[in-house]
C-alpha cells in the first residue's frame, strides 16, 4: 500500500481506483489498462465482472470506512462506475485519494429531485415535478400536473426501476405505499418524440469535449438500441443539446465522462425542443457505441479526465453510422450468430447468470452512410 | 478448478490459459475479456505485465510439470504469447487441456533450422542457410554461402540478439565461440529492399483469413515502425505474400494468429520477389496495428481461432493508412506529447522499468489516404 495525496500526478503505472464492479467498470478498467495504469476495483459483491481484468480489488460494502480508506490510499485517482453510493462513503474516498468526478456532482445527480432543482437553476427545462413524501404531497401534485404523472424514488432508481406510472382512476395512494415510504417525486407527462443524450467529458482544466447526441429507443424501460448520429435530428437541436451538457458539466465543476438524458419534444427548434431527463455522473450505456464508433472511446476518455490528461477526439470513426443494441438477458445466447456477423463488434461483459432484464453484453455496428443495417 | 477435456465447448465465460506474461499475452488478454472470457496467464516472472489484467494466474517456471498440469486443468483452451517454451512443457500442457496452436506448430518455428527445412519443404524460398554446431561447420558454411552471412542461434533468438554479422576478416570462430555451444544457423546475405510481414489467422475449421501485407522498419534489429498498407508495394506481390501465409498455415495445420516475415527482394513480381525470413507462431509486432487500424484486432482474432468461433474481418478501419511507431525504452517518457497529439492511439504496456531497447508501448496513427501524417 502507498501514501496517496491530492497532489500526486497521475502517470502510466499508477493505480486508478474504480467504486462499482460492474460492466461499466470492467470497460473503464479495460481502457485504463490499455494506458498502463494499474487499476484497482471497490466493490462488495465478490462476482463483480470489473474483478477479473483489475490488477487489484476489494470485496467490501461500502460503508466499510476502513475498507475505503485503505483502498483509496491505494489509489493514485478513484472514480466511479456508478452514482448510488452514501455520501459518508464519497467523504471518505475524498479524505484519501483524489475522488473525480467530485462528491458534490454526484450529491446532485444521485437524487433526482436535487437534480431537477439544479438543473432549473441553470435555466434549463425538465419535465415538471414536485417532491412527494405524503399521500397528501402526491394528491397535491397530481392535482397540480394531471394525469398520466409518473412517480419515482428520487434515488436508486435505474432501468425503470422504482417508477410507476399514474394513471386516470388508479389508487395513487396504493402505489406510493408500495414505495415503502422512501421519498419520491412526481415527474409530469412529457410528450416525447424520443430520447437523445449527449454523452460528454470535462477534464480538470476546464476542456470540455461531447460526442455528437444520439437516440435512444428502449424496451421495457431498459435501453435497446442506441443510434449516432440521431436520425433526423437537426443540427440546432443537436448544437442545443451539447450546449446543455457544457453548461451541466460546468455547473457542476464536473471531471469526468457524464451522459445528459434529454426527450425531444414537438415544437421550436433548438434548445425550445429540449427537456432534461436525467444526469449520469459515469459513463453511460448510451455512450457504448464510441468503442469502436468513435476515435475515442467513452472509457478511454473517462480515463483521460479523471487522469487530468487532454481529452481525446469525440469524432466518429470514418465518418460512419454507428448503431449499438444491448444484450438484455437470453439474448447474449445468441454469441455465436453475432460472432459470425461480418463487422458487428460484440462485447460481453462475463455476467455467470444471465436474469431477465439483465444487461449481458451489447453489439455495435459501424454502418457505412446511406446504406441501412 | 474445473475439469478440461479436448472436447469442451469454448463460450463466453470459459477460461482462455496464456502462457507467458508479457504485452502480447497482456493485449490478448484484453482481447478475450471483451468476449467474457476468463483468462489464467501462467508466467515465471511475479512482476508480468498480463497479470494486471487476468482473472488468475500463476507464477511458475515452464518445466514445472505440476503447475503446468494445474494451470492446464483450469483452462477451457490454453494458448501462447511466446513460442520458446520447452517441448516437454507444451506436450504436459496438452495432456491437460486444448492447446492452440499445436505443439507441432510450435516445434517448428521455434528452431531457425527446422523452420527453414519447412518452408523450403513447401517450395517457398528462404535465404540460403546452413546449420553449425562446430568451427569447421561455420567454416564450410561460410566457403558455401560468402561473406557476409549471419550467425544465429537456432532457438531464443529476438530483436537481433542471438545473431552477429560475420563480415571479410571477422574472426568467424571466435564470433561462433561467443555463443557458448548453442547451435546456430548460419543464413547467407539476402540483398532485400525491405522487410514485409504477414499477420494471419486461421481456425480449427480450416477458415483463413490475413491482414494486408505491411512494411516493416526496424531500428538497431528492433521493429521500429509498422505500416500498412506497404507503400508501393505491387498487388502481385501482396497476393504472393499471402498465399505464402495461407501454405504456412495450412501446412502447420495452424489454428490461431501467426506472422510470417518476408524480405521483398529486387527482381522478377509476385512470389519470385519474396523469401520468407521467419515465422512467428503467435500475435505479433507487426500487428500492432490492427488494433485501431483494422475492422478485428489481431488480438480479437487469436482469441476468436484458438477458441474455434469465426474469424472476424480483416478489413482496414475506414479504408485508412496505418503507422504503428513503437515505444522503446526511454521513447515512452513521450506519452505526454502522444496523448495531446489529436488522433493517435497510445498503448502502454505497464512496464516498471524502462530500459534501453525494451519494448515499453506502442502508438497507431490512422492516416487518411492521399495525406502525409
């Protein structure tokens, strides 16, 4: 174990420390390795996928305090795969090691009605919302945004979990109860055209570089597919769009990879098109597609900021359409098939147990313009 | 530890064993666990840079038959990153497990004087040669074959060392008695205009599928730069190098990547302008390239072989030139510089120490054709 200390900078063979042993962490530790840094990987569940390609790991919770200290005095640099963490854990990652992106960003983004109140802050539209503890909190704001309303827990939540949707003639104080009394929020009904998001990175000196928006088609409240460039969308939008993540990143005094969720609503063009949906403080299934799509990929570039090093090119790798579809549980069984599919690139993220509604792997393909898949 | 027969199945999340430890076991490695392989490298050296990113390994010398059994055992199909392990190791490895290549690939190429009998034995030219174990057989050699020839070992050999330039008045034995009794070959003069190589693959099915002929630079005998395609290089002579190859492989009954090294010589197009200089039974430097530069990584490809899936496209990535500059020793002190620098793609292999002529990194620039980088 090494002394670690703020200052210390960040070089090939030093060691990254990823909180989370996910698929998101896996790929981030396969990048950092790709640069010569040892990575070392905090998780608690001793399966974690990232486990197997990280030079070091510890299986612990993570209110462990002793266990984050010694870990993150192990570690030249921590991030994250992942923003539902306890503050006390992010303060005592901080305390030890250089902690990118910061626990303030993540403070706001892991709950989401201090991020739509950060996010309005900024002069940015979300859908409209009102915090909910109370049967009578929620009677209230359905009152105030109509049905169909949506309710969620306003942390924790991910791939459609902890929401519901409120609907003309259901018992919305039955489905608050369901939530076990954790604080929720009630989210208005946003007639989207789709979803887009800009996945971004900031590094310690202010650069700031966004891949180009792309739209995200999801199936059963899970992403499906993920295509760049956005098909029809034009460029104000798109201009728009990557001007809202700048102004989050910056806001936030990010360092890091971040993914802005936005729905495109009918209307003006531009920014007037554009809502906020949510914040991703880490690198994103949406952004998948830069690892063979783009000339930097996302994980490689989550490295470069976190690292404080320049930030690579977002451009898309010559010029093509890229188009990324996840795995979502039985359909990782079909490897074979998407092995001997001409240029499709696979990626498989060493899950043993493939659950329904799982994330197992994700395939991406580069699909020269003008022809379709 | 599992139970391995010849017969398994190998699928996403079964074990890839790679015996040696170093940036080629290190980058495919890498490769596999993108497919979500587990990867057990087996390496004598505690320090070896492909522990950092395997899901086990073991530390053990190659004639430790009970680590190797071990290791073996745990392994789905076990393959290689470096071909001069003992024969007696590669034979207690396929008692235990699949072994790709074969351990009749690997006797052949690594030995210069078997290797050369092969090649010749196929009706492919190589340089003349002669084998020597003893003073009077270095001077009939040299009586056979002029000055000046090339002193090399038959076995252990690498960027140059193990092999002196015998010149006019070059003391020739005691040049010989410098390599301590090894037995060597002794390789007359190939007047050639440059050296080209080979990157191929080949499946247990028979499948067969080669990169683009490249250029190679070396640099005080280490491989300097790599590029591809290799300029002015006629299309006949492309088509004869890989056919070449293709009989390489196939007569080897190959299953895996390996690289064949020609020396493109004056004279007569096509086959009549190429001797092959050596066969490496594994991926290669001068692959290198693929990484960023082709549709699947030579590294992709070697796991896709050896565990017996389809070989993937072999394709330049957007039709681009591709420069792959290696990083020697103290060169990779310029990774400041070589991440700022717009679109080039650094690799560093995690190395502790940097010293001189050691291989330390790697950097890919994808050039647009018709531009200069």
């Amino acid at each position: 174990m090494t002394t670690s200390t703020p200052s210390r900078q960040i070089r090939p063979g030093a060691t990254l420390g990823i909180v989370g042993g996910g698929q998101l962490g896996r790929m981030i530790a396969l990048a950092a390795a790709n640069y010569g840094l040892k990575v070392h990987v905090y998780a608690p569940d001793a399966d974690s996928p990232a486990f197997d390609v990280a030079a070091a790991h510890t299986v612990a919770s993570y209110d462990d305090a002793a266990a984050l200290a010694a870990f993150a005095d192990a570690c030249d640099v921590v991030t994250y795969e992942f923003e539902n963490i306890p503050h006390a854990t992010a303060a005592i990652l901080a305390e030890h090691a250089t902690v990118r992106p910061s626990a303030h960003a993540l403070l706001t983004t892991q709950d989401r009605l201090v991020e739509k109140d950060f996010v309005n802050g900024l002069g940015i539209p979300t859908a409209p919302y009102r915090a909910v503890d109370t049967a009578e909190d929620l009677e209230a704001a359905l009152d105030a945004l109509g049905r169909p309303a949506i309710l969620k827990t306003r942390r924790f939540g991910y791939d459609g979990k902890g929401q519901r949707t409120i609907r003309a003639g259901d018992d919305a104080a039955a489905i608050l109860a369901d939530f076990c009394g954790a604080p929720c929020i009630l989210e208005g009904f946003v007639p989207f055209r789709r979803e887009v998001s800009v996945v971004a990175a900031r590094g310690p000196d202010g650069a700031f570089a966004a891949y180009e928006p792309c739209e995200n088609e999801h199936r059963d409240h899970i992403l499906a597919f993920t295509r760049v460039p956005a098909p029809g969308l034009d460029p104000a939008t798109a201009a728009a769009a990557e001007t809202i993540a700048r102004a989050i990143a910056e806001a936030l005094d990010y360092v890091g990879v971040l993914a802005v969720e936005l729905f495109e609503i009918e209307g003006a063009a531009g920014a007037a098109r554009l809502v906020v949906n949510e914040i991703a403080p880490r690198v994103h299934n949406s952004g998948h597609w830069t690892t063979e799509g783009a000339l930097t990929s996302q994980f490689t570039q989550a490295v470069r900021a976190v690292c404080g090093w320049p930030l690579g090119d977002t451009a898309r790798t010559g010029g093509m359409n890229v188009e990324m579809e996840n795995l979502i549980g039985d359909a990782a069984e079909r490897w074979p098939a998407l092995l001997a599919e001409g240029s499709a690139h696979l990626h498989l993220y060493g899950k043993a147990e493939a659950r329904p509604g799982r994330k197992m792997g994700h395939v991406t393909r580069l699909i020269p313009p003008g022809t379709t898949p």
